[in-house]
C-alpha cells in the first residue's frame, strides 16, 4: 500500500481499475478505426482491408463498411488475431531513395519498415513516398494521428527540394504556383496509380502552390516546392508537365515537421511539441 494514501483512496482506485477495462470492452468505434488502433495500417487502408473481405469479427467475414466492434470482439485481419496497442510510436524517418513505403512489396525491393530497428511495434507510413524520392517520412501506430495527417481536409503543407533541368521562366514559375494540369490514373479505391498501370488518365489541375528558386547551377534549377494535397508522383507531374524533368527530389517537411540534419536511413522519435502541434489540426472523422 502507498504509505500516502488511505485506505479508502486506495479501495477507490482498486474499483475504478477494475471497472475501467470493462467499460471499454462495451465502448463500441467503427471496424476500420479499430484496425488502425492495433497499428495494423492507417484507416483508408483498413477500409481496403473490410472491403476485400480480409476481415473477421467474431468468426464472421465482414466486406462493407459501418460496422462497429469493441474490445469485447474477436477481430482479425488476413486470419491473425488483432488487438489494440498500447504504446504509440510517433516516427519521422529520413527516407532514401531506392525503398518503398508500402508495408509489403511485390518485388522484394527493400521498404522503410527495414530500417526502424530497435522498434517492437507494428508501424505504418503516414501518406508514402515514391521509390525515387527521398526525404521526410512520418510512421506511426495511432490511427487518429496518422488520419488528422493524412485527410484531405487538413491540407497539411508538405515541402520539397526539387533540382529540375533548365531554368523556369518567370511564366512557368507563376503557372506552378497557380495550379497546372496533371494525368492522373485511379483505382478502384481511388488511390492514384502510374501510367503503366491503367490507361486512360484523366487531367487534374493541381491546387495553388508556393514555388520559388532556391538555387541555379550547372544549367539546372533547385525549387523549393510547397503543397497541400498528395496526388501520386505530383511534383515530378507538375514539372514534367511545365517542360521541367525532375533530376533529384526530397521532401524537407511535413507541416510543422522539419526534416532538418537527418541523415540518410537514419530515424529520430518526434518530440511532444511536435506531436500537439500536429494533433491541433481537426479530426475530420469525429
């Protein structure tokens, strides 16, 4: 006993202790924000994962969205067991070029899950990066989190160094940040896809950017690039589309999240400020 408690104090918080994990086995939330809790991957994700019938509760197999479970329900995915996390990792990895951000790959090429050693859990990306690109990747467990970040609601201000041959005219530059056309290729679920994957695209134009030079050299040009939204391979799109080829990219932020002297492959836990920062922006699930 806590020789600075009573012992009714103590009684008392005996029963809340005992009353607590009860009430939450009751507390009903919808199946694809339970996935995420457990950290098995983010909820647009685990909305794939009901809808292509890679989900049980309770024994039965459950394809269409809405339903809810609690802690009470068996929940599995792909027939493994899953429950909720405990622990919430909050990651902001320095991605190189050459890794995948998908947590299985069809191709064997190496992914970002390989470099967080030294982490027991179960992370996923927030948002992804292409092969070729490098840069600023956050990984997590928390659904809520990874969701206020990845909805497009938020528009969370993501920052690129572009290098891109040539030198863009004044009029190219304003075009960028006004808004260009893209190709744009879907799915099913409406997640982007490269060319080779489905034809026809349709054409998107590209939502205001900040776009300024950052540097000239050797007949190229260093852009420093500035979105809200993430449509796949987007800034190589909007260069390629004004003339521009991308020769060398890396994102150097995500919102308030700055990539800073990170090496290469190497990862660091954000910090408190960082995360209440982060976790101000609105939670457009609730």
């Amino acid at each position: 006993m806590d020789a600075n408690k009573t012992p009714q104090e103590v009684e008392s918080k005996t029963a809340n202790e005992n009353t607590q994990p009860r009430a939450q086995e009751r507390e009903q939330i919808r199946l694809q924000k339970y996935i995420a809790d457990c950290g098995v991957t983010s909820r647009r994700k685990a909305e794939q994962l009901i809808l292509n019938g890679s989900v049980t509760v309770n024994g039965q197999v459950v394809n269409t969205l809405g339903a809810k479970v609690s802690g009470a329900d068996e929940v599995t995915v792909d027939g493994k067991i899953i429950s909720p996390t405990e622990k919430k990792y909050y990651i902001a990895l320095n991605k190189p070029k050459g890794y995948v951000t998908t947590v299985k790959d069809q191709f064997g090429r190496p992914g970002v899950l390989d470099l967080l050693t030294g982490i027991n859990a179960r992370l996923y990306p927030i948002g992804r990066l292409d092969y070729d690109t490098s840069g600023l990747l956050l990984l997590t467990n928390d659904g809520d989190f990874a969701n206020r970040l990845m909805h497009p609601k938020n528009a969370i201000q993501k920052a690129y160094a572009a290098l891109v041959e040539g030198s863009p005219s004044d009029e190219t530059l304003q075009k960028l940040r006004e808004g260009i056309d893209i190709p744009l290729y879907k799915n099913q679920y409406g997640d982007t896809l490269n060319s080779e994957q489905q034809p026809p695209p349709r054409i998107y134009t590209t939502s205001p950017a900040q776009v300024e030079v950052a540097k000239k050299n050797h007949g190229n040009t260093l852009l420093r690039i500035t979105i809200g939204e993430g449509k796949n391979k987007q800034i190589r799109k909007m260069c390629e589309s004004s003339g521009h080829k991308v020769l060398r990219l890396k994102r150097v932020a995500i919102g308030d999240i700055l990539l800073g002297n990170l090496k290469s492959g190497e990862y660091r836990h954000l910090t408190p400020e960082e995360i209440t920062l982060m976790c101000e922006k609105p939670n457009p699930s609730l």
